[in-house]
C-alpha cells in the first residue's frame, strides 16, 4: 500500500496574505507625539461624555419596553393588522428608534471631532 504525500490546497489570497505578514514582521501601534497624544485623549474623552445620553436612551428603550408591557397589559388586546400591538412595537419600533439614535451620535461625535 503506497502512500500519497499530504498536500494543503489553500487559495491564492491566503498565500498571499501569509507571505504579506511574514514580510512585515509583527505589527505595532504607532506613537503619537505628545500634543497629539494629548488632543487624542481629550477627543477620546470628550466622545464618551457625549455618548453617555444616546447609551441612557438606548438602555430606556430596551428595558423601558418591558415595563410598558407590565403596566399596560390591555396592549396585548389591541390588533392591528390582526397582530396584537405589543408584538408589533417589540418586533418593529426598536430598530428604527436605534438607527436613529446611532446616527445622532455620529453627528455628535463628528462635532465633537471637528471643533477639536
């Protein structure tokens, strides 16, 4: 019984990229100088301050929906379309609310960036 020699069968990207990263060598993070570094960690922080209300209103829709539901137990009564409304405001109001959500923080993190 003879056997046949193992041969791995890889893409030509993968080769590709194999041989790129043992060209570069490891990776590393570049240095800012030090104003730089200090405009960096004052956007940083300044975005995150920015970004807590569109985090609180997130946290109110999510877990705001529940407590609706609980004090409103008649939603669940209420059709439209022969679905009840409660499943329809789980199932359809979210996203749009946190599409917009996340495009008004964009807006306020580009601001941020752009008077700094």
């Amino acid at each position: 019984m003879s056997r046949s020699k193992r041969v791995a069968v890889t893409s030509p990207q993968t080769r590709l990229a194999r041989s790129r990263r043992q060209e570069r060598g490891r990776w590393r993070m570049p240095r800012l100088r030090t104003p730089e570094a200090e405009r960096a960690t004052e956007l940083y922080r300044s975005q995150r301050r920015r970004g807590i209300p569109a985090l609180v209103a997130m946290f109110a829709l999510v877990l705001g929906l529940p407590v609706v539901f609980s004090l409103a137990p008649g939603l669940d009564a209420v059709r439209m379309w022969g679905i009840p409304v409660s499943w329809l405001v789980i199932a359809v109001l979210p996203y749009p609310v946190l599409a917009a959500l996340a495009w008004w923080q964009l807006r306020r993190a580009e601001k941020t960036e752009d008077d700094q």
